[in-house]
C-alpha cells in the first residue's frame, strides 16, 4: 500500500494544476522568454544599473527601486515555495519509510511495558531528590513535546479545507494578473514600464510556486498525519514512562524522607529522655531537638499527604481535558440532541465543585506563608549554629562559670545534633515548599479545566431536550414512584442514620439548643421588634439603627425552621455509608431549607405593625393581603420541593419520571397562583401597595410586571411536558434569584431613603434652632436688630449656607438610580446564562488596538463598547449627584467650614470627570502617543485665543488648592463688596448686599489686589467717630465711650477697646473708639448697639452730641435789599 502514495501524489497534482493549464491565455512567445529569462540576479543587476544611472532623477530611481525590490521578494517566495514543494515530494518517497520506523518504535515500546523504574536503592537522599529534579525537568520537556505534536496533529486535519480555498484563491489571482497586464502610458519611460511588467511577471510566478507547493501538500497530507499519529503515540508513551518514572522516584523519595525523620525522631527521643536527669539546660535544649526532629517527621507526612493530592488533580485535570475535548469533538460533527445532551448532563453532574478548590486556594496561602516564616527563622538559627563554640556560649551567658566546664561538653554534642536536625528541617522545608506550589499549580489548573468545561456546557445545555416528552407510559410509572418514596422502610431508615449521625456530631446539640432559646425567646422578639418602632415619627429620638436593628432581629426571628431543616438535611447528605433515599432527603431538605428561611423573613416583615408598616410605611392593606398569601404558600412551596427534589434524585436517570415532572408543574402553578394574586393589576397586592405613589414607575409598569410572571411559570411548566426540564428548573431558579435580589435592593433602597429623610429632618430641625437661639441672642442683648452701617456682614447678603431641600433631592435621586442601576445589573448577571445572545457581542469586534508588551492585538467588542457607555452615563450621574450626598450625609457631620465642604465637593466632581475619562479613554485604547497632538493643537490655541479661558481655569484649581477665598467669605474685589456663593471653572460668583451677582474671571483674584474680610481670622475692628460740642467734659465722654465697648458681652477683651481724642473739628470735639470684634457676621448688631449705648450714655450725663453749624452774617453797613417775588399761575388755572 506504501507504493501507492507517491502514484497518488502524482495523480493528485496533475488533478489540481489541470484546472490552471486549461484555464491560462494564450502568452505571447515574446512574454514566455521574458518570463523565463527574468531572475533575482537580473534584478539585481538592474537595480544597480538605474542606481548608477545619471539621467534619472532621485524620485524616479526611488520608485524602481520599490517595483525591484517588490518583484525580487516576489522571485524569493515563489523560490521558497518550490523548495517547499521539493521537500514534500522527497516525503513522499521517503515517509513510509519513516512510518514503518516509528510503527517498529512503537511496537517496541508496546512490547517493553513502561518498566523504567530507576534503583534507588544505593542512592542517598539528597541524590533521589536531584534525580527526581531531572526527571520532572524531562517530563516538562516531554510534556511540550507531546503537546507541539498533538497541535500540529489538529492543525494538519483541518489543512485541506484551508489548501482548497487557498489555491482557488491563487488562480484566480494569476489569471487576473495575466489577463490584465500594467497599462503603459505613452509618455511613459521605458525603465518604469519594464520594472512594472517584471513585478506581473514575477507574482505569477509566485503563485504558480505557491499552488505547486499546495499541491505537493496536499498529496503528502494523509502520509504526514500517518506519521504524526504515531509519533504522537510515541510520545505519549515516553510522557506515560517518565511520569511512571517520576511518580516511583518521588514515592521513593517521600518513604526515605519519612524514615530519616522517623529514625531522627526516635534518636532525638532517646537523648531526651537520657537528658532529663541532667542540668535543666541540657535538658532544654534536647527536648528543643526532640521537638524539631518530631516537626521534622510531620514535614515529612504533610509532603507525602500533597504529593497525593497532586498526582490525583493532574490525573482529575487531564480527564477533564481529554473530555472537553472530545465533547468538542462530538458537538462539531454531530451537533447537539437529546442522547448527547444526557451525557453532557451526566458529565456537568461529575465535575468537581469548583469553590472547593477555590478555598483550598486560599487556605494554601496562608500554609505557604506559614511555611515561608519558618524557613526564614530555620535558616537564621543555621547561621547561628556555624559557629558551635560561640553556640554554646550564648547558651551559657547566664551559668556561673565553675558549673560552665561540665555542661560545655553536652551542650557541643547536643548543638552539632540541633545543626543536623536543623539541616533536615531546611532541606524537608524547601520540600514542602516545593511540594505545595506545585499542588498549587496543579489544582489550580484544575479548577481552570473545570470552570471552562462548565461554562461550555451550560452555555449548550441550557436548550437541550434532556428527557422524553410527557406521556401515558410516564404516567403509569408514578404510583411505583409514589410508593418508593412514602415506603414507611426508607423513612424509618432515614430517621435511624439521622439519630445516629446526630449521637456521633456533637456539634449538632449546639444547633439545637440555638433553635430551642429562638424558639422559646419568639415572643421577646417580637416584643422588641415593636419596641424599635415606638420612635418612629419622633423626630428627636429616631434614628435608622433602630430599622437596622429590627431587621437583623426579624432575621434572627426567621431562622429556628429552616435551621433545624438544614442541620438535618446535611446529617443525612454528609453522612457515612448512608443509602440513596437518606441521602436523597438530606439534598431536599437542605435545598429547601434557604427557599423557607426567605419567605419566613417575608412573612414576618410583612406582618400587621411589622417593620414593613412601622419603619417603612407601606400600606397595611397590602400588607395583610401579602402575609395571608405567605401563610398558605410557604408551606405548600415547601413540602412540594422536598418530594419533588426526593422525585427526580430517587429517579435520576429519567429525570424525575413521571412523578418529578409532575410535581414539578405543579410548583409552577403555585407561583403562577401566587404572582396572580400579587401583580393583578387593579386587585393584586403591589396595586394596593403603590396605590398612593401612583406616577411611580413601578406602578405604571404593574401590566408588563402581571404579563411577564404570568408567562413564566406557563412556559416553565410547558417546556418540562415537552421534555426541556433543566431548562425548565433553570427557569424557575432564575426567577426566585431574581425576586429575593429585587426584593432586597428595594429594602435596601426603603433603609437609605429612610436614613436620608431622617438627615433633612434633623439638619432642619438645627437649623430652626439656631434661628431661634439667634434670635433669643439679639432679644436678650437688645431686643431688636435695626441699624446701618458700613460694615460687611453675612446676613447682609441672606446666601443659605446649605440648600438642604436640593441636597435632600440630589441624594434621593443618586439612591434611586443607583438602585436601579444596581438592580438591572444584579437581574442581568442572574439571567446572562439563560440569555445567550447578549454573549454575541462578545464576539463582534469593532476594531483593534496593540499594547505595549502585548503581541496579540487587543479587540473592542460591542460589549465593551456597551460598557463604556454604561461608566460614562453612571460618570454623568455620579459628577451631578454624588457630591449632594456627600456634603449631606459626611461633610454636615464634621466640623468644617462652609468653603471647605464646597472645596471638596467640587474636587470631588473634576476627580470623578478625571477618573471616568481616563478608564473610557484607556478601555477604548487610547495612549498618550495618540493624543500628543491634541495637546499640541491645544498649545498653539492657547498661544492664540484660549489664553483667558485657560488661565481661568488653572486660576480656579488654585482657589480651590490654595484656597485664598472660600463659600461664604467676605470679601471686596474693587470697588465691589458681597460674599462668595460659587467658585466655578471659569469664574467665581459674588452676591452684593442688593441681591445681584457678579461674575469675576478667577484669574483676577489671583493676579489683582483682593480683600478677604474673612479669610485666616474672623477677627474684625470697628470704629465709632463721636463729636461732642466745644465746652462738654471730653473726659467724661471718652470714659462713656469705653464703658460702652467694654460692656459688650461680644467686643474681644484683647486687644482692649481704648478711644483717642482726634482733633479738633469745625464743630465738634472729635473722639474715636476703636474695639475689636471676633465674628464678622454680628458686625453690623454690633455697631448698632455700641451706637445706641454710647448715644444713651452721653444723653444721660448731659453731653451735647454736636452736630453740623454754619453762622450766616449779614452786612448791615448798607440797606438791606429785599425783593418779594410771586410765583406765575399755573396755565389753565383759574
């Protein structure tokens, strides 16, 4: 048969290159000579000659030296091609030879067995141990071998399909490039066209290379994967031998470790107990040895113990993938059906689980730091003891020096032994260390097989029929069925293994005594549930840890049942030796017991005066009407779970039989019954509960909600009839996730939305009280507040300090949405199994990007797309939103001032902007070698027009760092005074005393002369100007003037109010009192009463305040002229 493969060969080329024979034009003589005349050295030597030329210019000598080098790679190809071809010829002739040579290797090695067992029987440990080394070194290397040759296995199998469309595609290209040849143009240069008819030429030549060479692959494939078979079969031998091989060296290993630890142990044991009779020193320090030798020989235990484990997860490992593989296999060329599905199912039900490994993952790390700790303080103690001599001495430090001669000699006999034991314990140290971290990579491929082969089978077995339709055979069967299950034997049976399991467990009794005080304490419970919501509504006395408080006691309320339902159930599963009806039961009650424990807590939540009503406020009505819906539901629910679960696992291999389906269906009516009464549109409990928010979203949406949970529970029970009953349970297993998590956003959302309302409340309520103190304050100091002045003060401008009802607002809305958010999201990765089209955006792929130290391209799909524009809305969001929470909910809490708190939130926005931006720009593949030219372009606009809008912005960052003015200072900016309301990007607002704003660029208060009245120190003086008249007591005066400010209970102390004598005025003896004040904001109160005092003091010493005079003297030397004058009438006056 050998010598029919190169005849085969031959036949075969002359098949594939017929097609190209019959279809190439007709070429001129005059072309064939030129074709075969045309060669790399002709090119060659062209290309020198145009280089050398003068009469071309270097734009043409460019552009032929491109069409060379173009033709010349072209000649290089089909050059490689044609030896490509030479050399699967040659294997054609000589590759059953080949084969024939590895088939005799491989009957050879099928004759010999897998003996390759090294003696170790001469050898020390430390030898074994560098040989074992060099043996798993050989298998890595064996094992990449055998890989490589498995890869080129498959890729060889699919190389027809990619050979056929590949020469298809090459003759076309030729007769394309033959049929139409460089159009020359008349004016074209002789060079130019030559160069460009050698470029054809040269590519046809090319692609008659490359499809000789597909065809001479073509003809040697089925021979070459001959012989790739077998060589893969040898090398699955050589990797069997040297994984036998490594396995005996390692058991080889671990037994001469264990006897060197056991006879150390039994050596230091000895000279313990020889020791004891001795100075207590001595004696110390051999139960030191003893104790290492014993850690030692527990090392050694531990190191056999992991080596199991590994070889038993390569082994798990390398099942699962040869069954991944061949399930792949299978689904490619028989695609999926009802008899492929059940195996599917049967092997989806034999993976392992993998949060078992996931835990053992992270219990290892601790092991491995542990383990690292020691060996770190064993090779510090090693270094100690290089030194015996200086050992010793330390050790006798503290011995009177006559007893220090006897003891000197134990100690060094005892210190070389604690060297060598110390020496094992490093060596057996590193072991485990070794030891561990490759279990560790071992499992933790494992569990890598083990995630993907699940995910590939449930992204298949979601909609594959996995039984029979429902019929009348299935139906004759449940009487049997009803019988094994209600059979008075399996349950006697049950509650035997359950008492015996509880007698051997106990832990159990403590379970039950904590079910037992619940139980017992329910009334206490409940009777402290309702003490937690006696202050509700009392705005001085309720706080949001009272509803935190009753939540956890409603849970603590809930749990006794469905406790005491899962210690049973997992006595009965986990038990020893136990039979499948009890170990069935165990499964049921334990898978129930959670769906109880769930629809307890609602039940009791929704209790007439429960926390629903009290803390929440939900309507009562719809709250009766819920719990009575609970009472009849929860426990039908339950008890048709436990024997329908107790259906399908008695019955496995028919999924529940006829029995199984139809309980199965009948829990499907229970929650069509259920959703029934709960979303009805006009009648159901949501109805009545949404009833008073009825332009809530919710509550317009309550006919897509009934449709929606009506159809469900139909198309479960539907699709199980027909045979889909995995998909038909994954159903009903979504929808409860689905419920239990929207139902618990919703009491989170009840929790924060309550938190918030207390907060407005309470930060309302401060408010109102400092109004009050305020103005009890002023009433006691004077009684009223008019005056005027020309002092600053805030009251002057009436700027809120916090808008508590938009805060309030803005951090509703944030809650809201966030719930939202987080409740389409939570219901997206609940449903993403039974929804495998949104996958397929995973697949398109929008474009591409490198990355730096990445080799492959980096693909933006649609999903990721999708992704982007979720973080930008949620960005948007957050940079509207957040900080509104924050200043409401923290920075109200602190003792901040008013600008600071606006300095965080606004840095809080341009941080969230930032942060967004740069994950979208970094997600979508941006670099800064992509933008440079922005910035660029941004510099040169900059130099040019965007100087001011710039400086501005860099101007606000600095008031917002630097912070030389704040929210809520005072300040003049000109000839401008007001308080600062909002610092933006471009400009700062200030509001004047007469309620209108002014917009200053922020670049003037870093650039121009700025008075802050408030900026470091409140602290502000004031002077008072008084002019008494010419003759009054000045003394007198300016003692009522400092009386007055001293008096003041808010004029500062220090520095002490003092009043100086001016000058003499016009018409006035003109003092001044200068006083300071610590509050900017009073300064205005103030002035007014200080006023007022001193006016009251000068009256009542009698003190004439002067005021303004001007004597008129008429000159009497001459007569007076006077002249009477009348107004004229006013026209049409009579």
């Amino acid at each position: 048969m050998s010598s029919l493969f190169p005849l085969l060969g031959l036949l075969l080329i002359v098949v594939l290159n017929a097609g190209t024979v019959w279809a190439q034009p007709v070429v001129p003589p005059t072309a064939i000579d030129v074709l075969s005349a045309l060669s790399a050295d002709l090119i060659e030597k062209r290309a020198a000659e145009v280089k050398a030329s003068a009469s071309l210019d270097d734009a043409i000598k460019a552009q032929l030296d491109e069409l060379y080098r173009v033709a010349g790679s072209a000649l290089e190809s089909a050059e490689a091609y044609r030896q490509a071809a030479k050399r699967f010829e040659q294997f054609l002739e000589s590759g059953p030879a080949e084969i024939e040579q590895a088939r005799n290797q491989l009957a050879v090695k099928a004759t010999a067995g897998l003996d390759s067992t090294p003696d170790l029987d001469r050898r020390s440990l430390d030898e074994a141990e560098q040989l074992l080394q060099k043996s798993k070194a050989d298998l890595s290397v064996a094992e990449a071998g055998a890989t490589e040759i498995k890869a080129r296995y498959e890729q060889e199998k699919g190389r027809p399909a990619v050979i056929r469309q590949r020469v298809a595609e090459a003759k076309s290209q030729s007769a394309e490039l033959q049929s139409n040849p460089p159009v020359v143009a008349a004016d074209e240069l002789p060079e130019l066209v030559e160069a460009r008819r050698w470029v054809n030429e040269a590519r046809v030549e090319q692609l008659r290379a490359e499809i000789l060479m597909l065809g001479q692959e073509v003809a040697s494939q089925p021979m070459r994967l001959e012989l790739l078979e077998v060589r893969r079969d040898l090398a699955e031998i050589a990797m069997r031998e040297l994984v036998q091989q490594v396995e005996s060296i390692e058991t080889a290993v671990n037994r001469m470790r264990a006897e060197q630890a056991e006879q150390a142990k039994l050596e230091a044991r000895s000279v313990e107990r020889q020791a004891e009779d001795k100075h207590p020193l001595v004696a110390e320090l051999a139960a030191k040895n003893s104790r290492l030798s014993e850690e030692i020989d527990t090392t050694a235990d531990q190191i056999e113990l992991i080596k199991s484990r590994e070889r038993e997860a390569v082994l798990r490992a390398q099942q699962i993938e040869n069954s991944f593989n061949a399930t792949r296999q299978k689904i490619e060329i028989a695609g999926l059906n009802q008899i492929l599905g059940q195996v599917l199912q049967d092997q989806r039900r034999g993976l392992p689980d993998p949060r078992v490994y996931r835990k053992l993952a992270r219990d290892r790390e601790g092991k491995i730091a542990e383990a690292t700790l020691a060996q770190i303080l064993l090779e510090e103690e090693r270094n100690q003891l290089l030194d015996l001599r200086a050992y010793v001495d330390g050790l006798l430090a503290d011995i009177a020096q006559a007893e220090r001669i006897p003891l000197s000699d134990d100690l060094a006999v005892l210190a070389e032994s604690r060297r060598s034991f110390v020496d094992k314990a490093l060596s057996t140290q590193r072991s485990y260390l070794q030891s561990i971290g490759e279990l560790d990579i071992a499992e933790r491929r494992l569990l890598a097989l083990t995630e993907q082969f699940e995910a590939f089978l449930n992204k298949r077995l979601l909609w594959v029929r996995s039984a029979q339709p429902a019929s009348l055979e299935s139906a004759r069967l449940i009487p049997g069925q009803v019988s094994v299950i209600v059979a008075p034997s399996n349950w006697i049976l049950a509650a035997d293994r359950l008492w015996r399991e509880t007698l051997d467990r106990p832990w159990v009794a403590l379970a039950l005594v904590v079910v037992a005080i619940v139980w017992l304490r329910r009334r206490f419970l409940v009777d402290a549930i309702a003490r937690r919501g006696q202050h509700v509504g009392n705005l001085m006395r309720d706080h949001v840890s009272d509803t935190l408080v009753a939540l956890l006691l409603l849970a603590l309320l809930a749990l006794p049942l469905p406790l005491l339902m899962w210690v049973v159930g997992w006595l009965l599963h986990s038990a020893y030796d136990v039979d499948d009806f009890s170990r069935a039961l165990g499964t049921a009650l334990q898978t129930a017991a959670p769906f109880l424990y769930n629809l307890r807590l609602l039940q009791i939540f929704s209790a007439p005066g429960g926390v629903a009503h009290v803390h929440f406020g939900w309507p009562e009505p719809g709250l009766k009407r819920l719990h009575g819906d609970l009472a009849w539901f929860t426990p039908t629910l339950i008890v048709a779970m436990v024997f329908t679960i107790l259906a399908f696992m008695t019955s496995a291999q028919s999924w529940g039989g006829g029995l199984g389906r139809a309980l199965w269906v009948f829990i499907n009516g229970l929650f069509l019954i259920f959703f029934f009464r709960l979303t009805h549109p006009s009648r159901g409990t949501l109805a009545v509960l949404l009833n008073d928010h009825r332009d809530h979203f919710a509550y317009r949406l309550r006919h897509v909600w009934f449709i929606t949970l009506m159809l469900l529970p139909v198309f479960s029970a539907v699709i199980a009839l027909i045979g889909f009953i995995y998909t038909s349970r994954t159903i009903v297993e979504h929808i409860d996730n689905t419920l239990w998590f929207v139902l618990l956003v919703v009491i989170v959302y009840q929790v924060m939305a309550r938190w918030m309302l207390l907060n407005e409340r309470r930060l309302r309520l401060d408010a109102l009280l400092a109004k009050r103190k305020a103005e009890r304050e002023a009433r006691e100091a004077q009684g009223h507040d008019e005056g005027d002045g020309d002092g600053l003060s805030l009251r002057d401008f009436d700027e809120p300090a916090v808008d508590i009802r938009a805060l309030d607002a803005a951090s509703r809305r944030l809650i809201r949405n966030t719930a939202l958010v987080v409740g389409v999201v939570g219901c997206s990765l609940i449903w993403q199994d039974m929804l495998p089209a949104l996958r397929i955006l995973e697949d398109v792929t929008l474009w591409s990007y490198t990355r730096p130290g990445v080799e492959a391209p980096v693909p933006i799909t649609l999903s990721g797309l999708g992704l982007v524009l979720l973080v930008l809305v949620a960005m948007v969001v957050a940079t509207r939103q957040l900080p509104a929470f924050i200043e409401l909910t923290l920075l109200q809490r602190l003792d901040v001032s008013q600008g600071t708190r606006y300095t965080v939130t606004t840095l809080t926005k341009y941080a969230i902007v930032a942060v967004g931006l740069a994950w979208v720009f970094g997600t979508l593949g941006g670099s800064w070698s992509e933008i440079q030219w922005i910035f660029a372009a941004l510099g040169v606009g900059i130099g040019f027009g965007l100087q001011e809008i710039v400086a501005n912005f860099i101007s606000g960052l600095i008031i917002l760092f630097e912070r030389p003015i704040r929210v809520g200072d005072v300040v003049t900016v000109g000839d401008t005074d007001g308080v600062v309301t909002r610092i933006r990007i471009r400009a700062t607002t200030i509001r004047r005393n007469d309620k209108k704003e002014l917009l200053v660029p922020n670049k003037n208060f870093i650039t121009q002369e700025l008075l802050n009245w408030s900026l470091s120190d409140q602290t502000t003086r004031i002077m008072i100007n008084v002019g008494v008249a010419y003759g009054s007591d000045v003394e007198k005066a300016m003692e009522i003037m400092r009386e007055a400010a001293t008096s003041h209970q808010r004029i500062m102390s220090e520095p002490a109010p003092f009043v100086v004598f001016e000058e003499f005025g016009d018409n006035a003896l003109l003092l001044t009192l200068r006083c300071y004040l610590d509050n900017i904001d009073i300064r205005l109160r103030t002035i007014t009463e200080l006023n007022l005092a001193i006016y009251k003091g000068m009256t009542k010493a009698g003190i004439e305040i002067s005021f303004p005079q001007r004597d008129v003297h008429l000159d009497t030397s001459t007569p007076l002229q006077i002249r009477l004058q009348q107004e004229a009438p006013e026209r049409g006056a009579t």
